[in-house]
C-alpha cells in the first residue's frame, strides 16, 4: 500500500500528478499495488483489511473514470479495474457488471485503436498485476488479447472474467503470491534450488530466486 501511496501523492512516477488528464494514466501503477496489496490481504485470511483495501482501488478508478481521464477506453480501463478489485475479494456479481461496463465501453473504442490501447499503461499495469496473480503460469499478451486486432479488448475482458476466479482460488490453496517476475533462464545447472531441486531461475530486484517456489537460489560453485 505504500507504494501505491507514493505513486499517488506524486512522489514517484517521475513527478506525474495522476489526478490531471495528462497524468492520470499512471495511475495504473498504484491501482496494481492497491490490487496486489488487497490480494495479499486475501491470502493471509485477513478479508475485512482485503475489503477495504478493495474500497479504496474501487474509490480511486470511480474518480479517474468520471473526473479525470476522458478518452472513453481509459475510461473503459478504470471499470475494468473495479471489475478487478471485486473479482479478487469474490464479488462475482458486482465483478460481473462492472467487466459488463467495462466491455461496452471498449466496444466504441474505434477498431484500429484497440491493440494500442492495451500499450497504455492503465491498461499495462493491470495486465502486469494480473500477470503476478497468475504466477508461475505465466501468460503472454496474445493468450489474454488472441490473434485478432479487432476483437481484442473484447478477448481481454472474457480473458480477465474467466481466468481471475481461478487464478485466485490457485493462491489461496498455495497461501502465498509468487514473487514478480524479472528475467528468467530455465535449466541453469549453476544454481539449484535448496527447497526444490529447480534449475530454472528468476533474477529479480537483486535477488535470484527459484522460479518454481521463489525460494532464494544460491550459485553452486
Ligand atoms: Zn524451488
């Protein structure tokens, strides 16, 4: 959360005030703190601290969407955010309406627009968010958006609606989230995973980790 805090009061994001329509697409970043801080609250069992949590992302993309961004596929970006945050505290119905919202409103995004709409970073921040949840099953650009440039915001919210239940229900039966992922290189035979045997690793904020269970891999000499 306090990540997300930073980001927002403007402290990161190289200065960017993200409640102006110039800035406000960066919020894309604190929202995915938001989210992953929620989802974390989730695992530990803990749902009230998760719901609130919850509340405050539902909060922040309500305001962009209705008093800051006004291109109509941010617009669309901020529901599919609520959408999120419902979906990862289990409200199936109230995450229902808002992909159903958020689909409409993608679907008057201009076809030859809809593929660059993913490159904004409302829109990357969430597919990165998501990412982590769905970890270590990484999934690529093309699995949530398919091969057609027409149809692949529509792609993106059936992705998103079908996939987030079980990815959530593969964290809670895990009880952690895996570490983000950086650079990766599988079937290194100079690192072995102490917990798990693995050689495939994970190269992320100075650390190496074991891709498989994030343990800390040393180098064997
Ligand atoms: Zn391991």
């Amino acid at each position: 959360m306090r990540s997300a805090y930073a980001r927002l009061s403007g402290e990161s994001e190289r200065g960017r005030d993200l409640f102006t329509s110039e800035g406000g697409n960066w919020s894309g970043y604190a929202l995915e703190s938001v989210l992953l801080a929620t989802v974390c609250s989730q695992i530990t069992g803990n749902e009230s601290r998760a719901r609130g949590r919850a509340g405050q992302g539902i909060l922040i993309a309500s305001d962009l969407r209705d008093s800051v961004l006004s291109q109509l596929g941010l617009q669309a970006g901020c529901e599919e955010w609520v959408g999120l945050f419902r979906a990862v505290t289990q409200k199936s119905e109230r995450a229902s309406a808002a992909f159903e919202r958020a689909e409409t409103r993608y679907g008057s995004v201009e076809s030859s627009e809809k593929v660059e709409l993913t490159t904004e970073p409302l829109l990357q921040a969430s597919e990165r968010a998501l990412r982590q949840i769905s970890r270590p099953d990484d999934f690529q650009w093309d699995d949530m958006h398919g091969s057609a440039p027409s149809n692949a915001l529509s792609r993106r919210i059936q992705f998103i609606r079908s996939r987030v239940p079980a990815f959530m229900k593969s964290r809670l039966n895990a009880g952690h989230l895996h570490a983000p992922r950086g650079s990766t290189e599988y079937g290194n035979e100079k690192f072995r995973c102490p917990d798990c045997g693995s050689h495939d690793i994970n190269y992320v904020a100075d650390t190496v980790l074991c891709l498989r269970c994030d343990t800390p891999t040393n180098r064997i000499d």
